[in-house]
C-alpha cells in the first residue's frame, strides 16, 4: 500500500472519485441499493430518523472534544446540549428528503433522547488524557493485497477522535446504537482495521483502536471499548474493500432481501 500524506479538508478530498467505508458498507448490506445510490444517483424516498440523530449526536461530540483540545476543560453541558439541538433543527428543516419517525416518536420525544444522553455523557464520556485531531480527514491510496496492484481510487474519510489515552494513541469511532455490538461486530468491523491502514498516511503508525458506544434507551449509557486489531485484521480489510470495488467495476449489483430492506429509502427504485 502506498499511503500519501494529504492535509485537505475533507470535503475538497471527497470532490474527486474515491471510496469511503461507508460505500463498501452499503454494497456488502445490498448491491442493488448501491447501484441505486451510487450509480443511478436516486434520490431515497425518505431518511431513517437515526442517520439524522446520530448526525446531531456526532455534532455535538464534535463540540465536546474540541473544547477538551483547546482548553483541556469539557465544554458546559448547556452548550454540548445545544450543539445537538441546532444540527437536529438544520436536519428537520430539510424538506428536500422527508424524515421517517421510528413508531412513537416525534422531533420532540428524539430531541429528550439526545438532551438526557449527553447530559449523560457530559459526566461519564470518554475523557482522553490529551485530544490530538477531531474529525481528521484522511485519504490513502488502495493496493490488492494479492497482486500488489495500486487501485485507481482512493479511501477517503474522517477519524472521529485521534488522542493520546495511557501512554497510546487511539483512533476512536462514535457510535450511536439501540444496543451493544456483538463479539463479531466488535472483532471484525472493517471501520477500525481501515483507520488503523490510514493513520499511516498521517503519521500514526503505532496507534490502536477503539469504539465511543452511546446507547440510546433507560440509562443512556456510554462504553469506551478499545478494540483488538493486526496487521491481519488490516489486510482482511483492504481485501474486503479491494473485492467490493472488483464488483461494482463489473457491475454486480445483486439484491440482498433481508432487515435492512425494511426501513430502506430506496424501496421504490428497487422494485420491492
């Protein structure tokens, strides 16, 4: 793999072609959503409310962690509160896609969930012992762990936190979810194993891993899970990724039926 040392932003990185996670997510949940979203460029008929709240919820971690790196002090929980509510206003105030509402919920009720989760937070997040980055972008050349074959497009994303934590430093993924991962999601998410292949490209190498876990629900817990990854983990990665970008490049678009067709913008399109 050659990794090229890139300080864009991460909005002029994403104006060229590239691939995300994110992309090689969505083709491994259903090829033909993919191609829907991706190729065809299909609008979905709606939004699922939590892209919107764990949108909101990454805003106001965002805030939290940047005040840590200014002034090594939390930001009032007032105003990590606030954060949260403004970028929920500016994701209901889009009428371009309709927002679905899970059953008994409305903008007011999601709005408690996140005002009682961060307040939450605010006293028993994640606290590094120093923030290096929020939000880092990165973009790193793909390389076929087979052939060695330097791929035309690149992996392009943001880590969410880089800091240092008990002597390492650890590349931290928010996660907002209705319940814990399980042992399988927690060893073999390729999000972690990609970020560990890109820190190269920012001068990391060393780094370890971990998942920022908010939990939506009585409580609002948190978990701080540091995550085990190897240069194997790295591998299997980029052959997952290198594989999914064989398959669009040959246009293999196959449905997938299955939980993820329930709440999917792209229903119509897809004729189910």
């Amino acid at each position: 793999m050659n990794a090229i040392i890139r300080t864009e932003p991460l909005a002029a990185l994403r104006q060229g072609l590239h691939t995300s996670v994110s992309q090689v997510k969505a083709f491994q949940t259903c090829g033909k959503r993919y191609e829907i979203q991706y190729v065809r460029g299909v609008p979905p008929s709606h939004r699922p409310i939590a892209l919107s709240f764990g949108s909101a919820v990454h805003a106001a971690l965002e805030t939290f962690y940047e005040r840590l790196r200014d002034t090594g002090e939390k930001p009032p929980v007032e105003e990590l509160q606030a954060a949260f509510a403004d970028r929920m206003d500016v994701e209901m105030a889009d009428a371009s896609i309709p927002i679905r509402f899970d059953d008994g919920q409305d903008a007011g009720t999601v709005k408690g969930q996140g005002i009682a989760m961060l307040a939450n937070y605010h006293q028993k997040g994640f606290v590094p012992d120093r923030v290096i980055a929020v939000e880092q972008p990165f973009a790193v050349d793909l390389a076929d762990p087979e052939t060695g074959q330097v791929l035309d497009i690149p992996l392009i994303g943001a880590i969410d936190l880089v800091a240092e934590h008990q002597g390492r430093v650890v590349l931290v993924e928010h996660k907002t979810a209705a319940r814990r991962f399980d042992a399988i999601r927690l060893r073999h998410d390729i999000q972690p194993s990609s970020y560990l292949f890109a820190a190269k490209s920012l001068q990391l190498a060393g780094a370890t891993t971990a998942f920022n876990l908010l939990l939506k629900g009585k409580g609002t817990p948190t978990e701080y899970i540091p995550l085990s990854r190897t240069r194997a983990d790295e591998i299997e990665a980029l052959e997952t990724i290198t594989a999914v970008l064989r398959a669009i490049e040959s246009q293999i678009f196959f449905r997938t039926r299955g939980w993820a067709c329930g709440d999917c913008g792209f229903k119509r399109a897809c004729g189910g």
